[in-house]
C-alpha cells in the first residue's frame, strides 16, 4: 500500500520565519495607505463643513440684503447684514417680517475634522467684515467667515487654517 501522509505534520521553522516576513512587509505596504485615506476623509469632509458654512453666511447676506430692499428691515451704517454668529444660521432670523417665521440656514454648526472642541471651546475660528483677510483674530461684530482652527498641514502642504 502506498503511504500518501506521513506522520510528520505542521510547519517548519523556515516556513513560519517566511510568511511572517510576507505578512510583516504587507502591512508595511497597507499601514501608510490606509492613514492617507483616512486624511483624505478628513480633507473632504473639513472642505465640505467649510462650504455649507460659508454657503449659509452668503444665504444669509443675500436675505439680510432683500429685506433691507423691501424695507422691512433699516440698514444702519455699522450694520453688515452678516449673522452675529454661528448660533444665528441654526436658531433663524424672520428679517423684520420678511418671512411669517425664523428663517433657518443650518441645522447645526458642522464640526471640524481636524479640531475636536473641548469643554466651551470654539468650533470654528471667525473674521467679521471689519477684519482682514488673513486676520486670526475675531473683532466680534459679525461673522463674514470662517476657517480651520486645526495648526495641521493638508496633503498638497496648505495649512488647513487657510482654506
């Protein structure tokens, strides 16, 4: 009878050492890959909170400046006609009348990848119109726009505070 098996089962030592090595340099090779696409995430999803912010403080602008047209609000000279803050695109505003209710722009204040808020901490940093453009400090009377409070660099090698 021929003998197919022989009673010396398992693996060798060399056979061990092998596929450790090939397992090892495979997540060598995985590793990095999966933490660039994890930023990759973060990026997009940071630009996406940045535009639907943005988006609304232009919505807001845009209805601020057709109630003034309508004259249900007065524009006084200090007045820009951007939200006082963030809070205001979540609670709405009703324009002097200009809609029968609070018109809302957000349903809340998108938070940013790149900067996870503690305690009473800010979300987002701010300019108002007053300020200059590159300005990292908020003057308090409205907010024109906002920005990544994260001190990272982006992949292409921006810092996320400029975009």
């Amino acid at each position: 009878m021929c003998k197919i098996f022989d009673n010396n089962r398992g693996l060798s030592l060399i056979e061990l050492v092998v596929t450790m090595v090939i397992l090892s340099v495979l997540a060598g090779l995985i590793l990095p890959s999966a933490r660039m696409t994890s930023t990759r995430v973060k990026e997009i999803e940071l630009r996406r909170s940045l535009r639907e912010i943005r988006t609304a403080l232009d919505d807001y602008k845009k209805t601020f400046d057709r109630a003034v047209e309508e004259k249900k609000i007065v524009a006084s000279l200090n007045q820009s006609g951007y939200p006082e803050t963030l809070q205001v695109l979540v609670d709405g505003y009703d324009f002097g009348g200009l809609t029968n209710y609070k018109k809302k722009f957000l349903r809340r204040v998108p938070h940013d990848p790149f900067h996870p808020v503690q305690g009473n901490e800010e979300l987002w940093g701010m300019r108002s119109y007053s300020d200059d453009a590159d300005s990292s400090s908020w003057g308090g009377q409205d907010v024109f726009d906002v920005y990544s409070l994260s001190p990272g660099t982006a992949i292409d090698g921006t810092k996320y505070k400029d975009w």
